[in-house]
C-alpha cells in the first residue's frame, strides 16, 4: 500500500520558482495498478520521483505499507535505496559494462535487498524465465533489442521483490507494435507478482489498459482520479475530456428548455448546481453520435466536411453551423465529402460540466 498525503514541491532557478506538484494526495491499495497520466509538465513524473526518494518534497508524506518514508512535518527522509522499491526509468537505465545476468543480479548484492534468502543465481534466472529472457544470461545487455532492454530492466527492478514497483513511461521508446505488445505483457508480469504499482505516463490508451485506478493530473494537481471507464465515461471537467480520448466540446448556457448551444438547444441532463444562466461545456465522445435521423436525441443536419479513413472506422467531421463535430463510423456506412446528413446526439451521452 501506498499513500500520499498533500504532497508539493517546488522547483527553484535563478529566474523563477515552478510550484511542479501542488497539494497532491492519493492512495494505492495492495497489488493495484495505479497510473499518474498527464501531458508533459504536468507533474506526474516529479511525484513518482518524490515516491522513489529521488526529489525531497517541500510539503508532505508519503508512507509505504504504514511506515512514513517521507514526511517534511516530521523531518523523516528514507533514503531511496533503503525503501524496498524497485523502479524502470524511460531509458531503462540498463548498465552497458554487463551481461544480462549481471544486471539482474546487481541490486541482490548490492541494494536493500541484500539480505534476501535464496540462491542469487536461482533468484535471478526465474526473474530472466518471467520475463522470457531466459537462456540470455551471459549476452551484453547492449545486444538485446528495445523490448528485450525494457524486460530486462522489470527482471531487475523485480527480482528483489520490492513492495512497490515504479514505472517512469517504460514503453516510450519501443514502436509502436511492439509497444502494443508490451502493454499485455506488462499488465500479466505485474499482475503475477501480485507488487503495487505506480504508472506514468502520457499515453492514454495505456493508462486505459492497463491500469485498476487512473488519476489525472494537469499543472501540478491531481484533477481527477478513478477507474478507467469512468475517467473516460465520466470526465470531470474539460480538461479531462479533452485529454482522454477524443471529444466534441460545445459551449452552452442553462436555459429552461435545455442547454442553448452554437448548434441549437440540446436536451441532457444538468447537474444539480448548474443553474440557469450558469455557463456549462457538453462534452460528446464522436463515437456516440449517430447518423440518420431515426431513433432518439438531439436532431442535428449539417455538411461532411471531410473524412479520414482509420482502419476499423471513418472519422467524418460535419459541420453543423459553423461548428465541426467528429464523428466515427463504420466503413460501409461513412457518408461521402459534401453529403448534408442528419445526426443524433443521444441525450445520455451528452455529458456537462461547468465551463
């Protein structure tokens, strides 16, 4: 388990001082996969560094299992190889000097984990077998591929059999099929060691994958956290459902007969401290938004302005007005450039939020 209690720092330069996390606090339950997603600068790498014991924090305490590591109150600072954490930074951090096995078994001799009962060469070779690395043992590390670099480093930070493990963006260097790849292999080892873990990252579709909880983060706060469907489904505020996935954002007033919009008055449900005149955004995901009129909802007529074909979907963008609404649909159904077509914008899927 792993708490973080109203956690800041606060970088300094001879030019200015960047408040990089602002009164952050969150919880990880035991064996759960908790990722820190944002877009760069938002702070979410400096809290797992914070965590890791690699930045002192101005502001805070963070405890591991129970125990504070860190608490500027209290004046306790764990130094970072005295937590019992295993860490994959983005460039893996593998040594060159060493062959597989050497790497692997390095923190066994060498870190916390010294103390650790066991053959070192049995321990390591059933983190390399894990990881299906085995038969490797005696190859440089430099001479592994990308993906083989990035399993070689998880073998390492978990064959000392941390508390927790902490992942600094451990798939931004691999392409993309590969990194797609890694993602499933990634979620099963974390998952088979049964270690809590921190994620981060800026992708969202691994956040989405691979994570129990997500908290999103945006200028040093944690704006919202929570499972993956409902940080997708349920965005808080704008700048959730705009960073996650893709969304169709309308501005709107609270009027009595619904929410009045540059593309007409739309029906959905308001929150109950969104008064009329109160100033709102409707967020619609385009792959809610039906074409034809038929059916139920908020009946929309525009112009495709364009399509762009992605595989298993068409991205048809229309314009209602002088507003321009994504819209996916399949293949066999995406309506040519030019087309004046009617759209439904269900009523459940219309989700507000104030502006």
């Amino acid at each position: 388990m792993i708490e973080v209690r109203n956690l800041s720092l606060t970088y300094h330069s001879d030019r200015e001082s960047h408040l990089a996390v602002d009164d952050v606090s969150f919880r990880v339950e035991a064996g759960e996969f908790y990722t820190l997603l944002g877009p760069s600068g938002c702070g979410k790498t400096t809290t797992l560094r914070c965590v890791a014991g690699l930045e002192r924090p101005d502001a805070g305490t963070i405890l591991i299992d129970d125990e504070p590591v860190s608490s500027v109150e209290e004046g306790i600072w764990v130094p970072p190889n005295q937590r019992a954490i295993g860490m994959v930074f983005q460039s893996y951090a593998i040594w060159p000097h060493m062959s597989v096995f050497e790497n692997v078994a390095f923190p066994l001799r060498h870190g916390v984990a010294t103390n650790v009962s066991g053959d070192i060469g049995m321990k390591v070779r059933d983190a390399l077998a894990m990881v299906q690395l085995d038969g490797l043992e005696d190859r440089p590390a430099p001479h592994l591929s990308g993906g083989q670099q990035q399993r070689l480093a998880l073998a390492r930070a978990l064959v000392m059999e941390p508390k927790v493990l902490l992942l600094d963006e451990p798939l931004s260097n691999l392409d993309a099929k590969l990194r797609e790849e890694m993602r499933v292999e990634l979620r099963r080892l974390v998952k088979s060691f049964g270690v809590t873990t921190i994620f981060v990252t800026h992708e969202q579709i691994e956040a989405l994958t691979l994570s129990d909880e997500i908290a999103v983060m945006s200028d040093g706060k944690l704006v919202q956290e929570g499972p993956p469907l409902e940080i997708y489904s349920r965005p808080s505020d704008p700048f959730v459902a705009n960073f996650i996935g893709q969304s169709n954002m309308l501005s709107g007033v609270v009027r009595q007969s619904g929410i009045e919009t540059p593309v007409g008055t739309i029906v959905c449900e308001i929150p109950e401290d969104c008064g009329e005149g109160a100033a709102v955004m409707i967020a619609v995901r385009p792959e809610n938004i039906l074409l034809g009129d038929g059916g139920d909802g908020n009946l929309l007529r525009g112009d495709v302005a364009s399509r762009i074909f992605l595989g298993s979907s068409v991205e048809c963008v229309v314009t209602v007005g002088e507003v321009g609404l994504r819209v996916l649909v399949h293949p066999d159904a995406a309506p040519q450039e030019g087309a004046n077509v009617a759209l439904r914008l269900p009523t459940r899927h219309c989700l507000v939020m104030r502006a």
